[in-house]
C-alpha cells in the first residue's frame, strides 16, 4: 500500500483523482473554475469569520476543512503524525501573508491556476509562468544557502491546533452560528462566496484529497521545484494528471471555453497576472510547499505550516480591507473592461517581492 | 549496486552537500526524498553504499549538516 502511493502510477492516479474531483466540485456548486483553489477558500473563510468584510467572499470551506482532517487521517493510519515546530514560525506567518496577496491579485493559487487553465482559461498562462520564475527565484536562492532552520519534535498540543481549528469551523459551519446581527459566521448571498457544493460532499473530496496528498507527497510547487533543482518529474508527473484529468472532466460537463477575455472570477491584465504569481511562487518556494502542502503538512502536526495558514488567512484579510485583490474583467454594455489590481494591489506586490526576496537573500545558515 | 540516501532538513543543505560531494570525486545525484523515509516533499543525496564513510566524513569536515543517512 505504501510502495503505491510513493511510486509513480500511484502519484499519477492520485493526481487525476484530486483533479477529475476538483473538476466535479464546480458541476456540484463550486465557483467557476473554483472547484479547489486553497487562496480563494481561505479567503473566503476569512471572509465568513468577518476578518473581512468583501460580502461576495464569504463562507467556511469545508474543502480546507478535509485537507487537514485527511491528511492528519493518513498521518495517524500510517504512523506519520509527528508534532513539530520552531523552524522561523514567524518568517513562515510573513510568507504566508504575502503568497497570498500575490496570489488574489491574480486570483487563484497555484492549484486555480492549473483548473482554471483546464477550464480553458488562457490567463492561467501568465500566472503558471510567473509562479515558475517565482519558484526559479526561490531556488536560487536555495542554492545560496537559504534556510528556515530546522524543526524540533514538540508536545502533542502544537501537532493537534489545526486539526482542533478545522474541527471547530466545521460546526461554525454546520451549525450556521451567528453572534449577532450584521456579526459573523457570514455567509454570501451573491458572488463567488454564494456558490459551493453541498457541505459534505465538499467535505468528503477534501477529506480524500488531503488523505491522498500527505501519502503521496503531492505539491503544485514541488513539482517545479524538482524539475528545476535535479530534473526530477515525479511530482510533476502528479500535477500534469490533475490539469489533464481537470481539462477531460471539465470537457465532459461542458465547461471547457479557451480564450483569455471574460473568464470567470479572472482578469486578463497580464503583466499583473504574471507578478501577482511570481511573487506567490517566491512565497511557496521559500517556505518549502504550495498553499496545499501547507494544508497536509498542518495536518500532520506540522505548527511552523499551521503559522503558515494564519499568515495566508490574515494576509487574505488584508487584501480585501485594503483593496489589494484582483477585480476580475467585466463586460459592460457588449464592452470589455479589463480588470486587475488597483494601484494599491500593485504596490502590496511590490513591496511584497522586495520583503520576501530579502527573506531568502537574509536567511542563511552556515 | 548498493545505494545508500542522505536526508536533510533544509533543501539549501542538500545542495551544499551534492556540491561538495561532486568537488570530492563522489558519485552522487540529489533525488526527492524517498516516499518511505520521510513525509516531507524534500531533497535527498543519494550515494554509493560503498562511500558511505569517506563521503559522510567529508560532508563532516564541510560543516554540512544532515539530518540522517538510510539504505535504499
């Protein structure tokens, strides 16, 4: 059973079966293009928790929610939870807060942009390019000598605060609890944040997901990572299975339209599509996984990954009470409006690309 | 023929470590680091068996620190 997942075939089949489910995920509610998108979901979350207050972008996504419960359930069956902490769990939480920012100027993470180009959105070229030379950056930087310094082994309690924190959004979720009027647990009742596949089913695919991922190792960032460091393909050859199985799913239901104008919850201003992704690419690089691995990583005990998540969930906070995302295209009267991010979105990028490179020009080991 | 990994905790370490076994003569190539070893998605070096003293040593003396060595 392990010699499956740790081999090819089994990375392979993992990777279509994420992808053909995440596919699935928008035929059963999910946003377009959107069946799984860690950035977006986080940020939605941050949006129902009312960290936020962008009423389009709100709701608890059980999807995040079976990530960590996964991959903790296949952490546990196989004697790999191991609670673990102290590698720079601050640096990781300011990681964290710009991959995200980076990440809704463009509007996707790395896992959306590959869905959204298997749903043929062509703009997904320009954030699938900029994340490469994001991850590029982050390796040569690797090469310098970047590092985070290493985890120790600590008490249970840090190991089990994600899987507690999944635990409790979920009844949040559940239960639709309010504290009170015009107070969160928010919920969208137009936009993106309004549509979501039933509760349990989004909540069984991320369950399958997360528990498929941490066996197989799964990373849409350690995927270019290895090609890059030692062409090496085999988690390459996971996330192509994804985007593949994706474009045939999405080609099936009828959801497959290639052009780069209008897409769904996107924007086809390029050079911000490209900078956006860059800058998340640099952030995921240097923390040593995509916002997903962080997910299962979390999951498996791992708190400098949980830092991580808080980082991703207040940076997604910011980027809407500061008008930092990306305001996807719009047609208004039979004309095209092109969106992007305001000008503060772009200076956020900015000074985030100058931050996290001195992240990885500064910290060295020797 | 026999090989032998090492594991590092920091995949900056791993490629100091390819580097300077490649300067010493050793036969090596950085591999992800096998599936049964560790959860991590990260880099290994893998190494003739047979070095495994001489390269170990040599890693040793350039202050190269690693996290653990395993046959495969």
């Amino acid at each position: 059973m392990s010699r499956f997942f740790a081999s090819r075939i089994g990375i392979i089949v993992s990777g279509a079966i994420i992808g053909a489910l995440a596919a699935l995920l928008v035929l059963w509610g999910n946003p377009p293009n959107m069946g799984i998108c860690v950035a977006c979901f986080t940020r939605d979350t941050a949006g129902a928790l009312g960290l936020h207050r962008a009423a389009t972008v709100q709701y608890i996504r059980p999807e995040l929610i079976g990530f960590i419960l996964g991959a903790l359930l296949g952490a546990l069956l196989f004697k790999e939870f191991k609670p673990r902490s102290g590698s720079a769990p601050l640096i990781r939480f300011v990681l964290g807060f710009f991959a995200i920012i980076g990440a809704l100027v463009f509007l996707g993470c790395p896992w959306r942009a590959y869905l959204r180009l298997a749903g043929g959105d062509l703009n997904a070229l320009l954030g699938i390019a900029g994340f490469i030379v994001g991850v590029a950056i982050g390796v040569f930087f690797l090469k310098r000598g970047y590092s985070l310094g290493r985890s120790r082994p600590v008490g249970t309690a840090v190991g089990l605060v994600m899987p507690v924190f999944a635990l409790i959004l979920l009844l949040l979720l559940l239960f639709r609890v309010s504290f009170g009027e015009n107070a969160p647990i928010f919920f969208s009742k137009s936009g993106p944040g309004s549509l979501h596949a039933p509760i349990l089913i989004s909540l069984a695919v991320g369950i399958v997901a997360g528990f498929l991922a941490q066996r197989t190792r799964f990373c849409t960032m350690g995927a270019i990572r290895d090609v890059i460091i030692m062409r090496d393909f085999h988690l390459l050859s996971g996330v192509l299975a994804f985007i593949v199985a994706a474009f045939l799913v999405n080609l099936a239901i009828g959801k497959f339209h290639p052009g780069f104008a209008a897409q769904p919850i996107a924007h086809s201003n390029h050079l911000w599509n490209f900078l956006g992704m860059v800058l998340a690419g640099m952030s995921f690089a240097l923390a040593g996984g995509c916002p997903g691995r962080q997910f299962f990583m979390a999951g498996e005990g791992d708190g400098d990954a949980a830092i991580f998540i808080f980082g991703m969930l207040v940076g997604a906070a910011f980027a809407h009470n500061f008008n930092l995302a990306g305001v996807p295209d719009k047609i208004v009267d039979g004309k095209l409006v092109v969106g992007g991010p305001s000008l503060w979105g772009q200076i956020a990028v900015i000074v985030g690309l100058i931050i996290v490179a001195a992240i990885g020009w500064t910290m060295r080991e020797k | 023929m026999e090989y032998g990994v090492v594991v590092f905790y920091s995949t900056s370490w791993a490629l100091k470590a390819e580097k300077v076994a490649k300067e010493g003569g050793f036969e090596v190539k950085l591999i992800p680091t096998p599936r049964q070893i560790s959860s991590d998605c990260g880099t290994a070096l893998r190494f003739r068996w047979e070095d495994r003293e001489a390269l170990l040593a040599l890693l040793e003396s350039k202050g190269v620190r690693i996290e653990g060595v395993h046959k495969i």
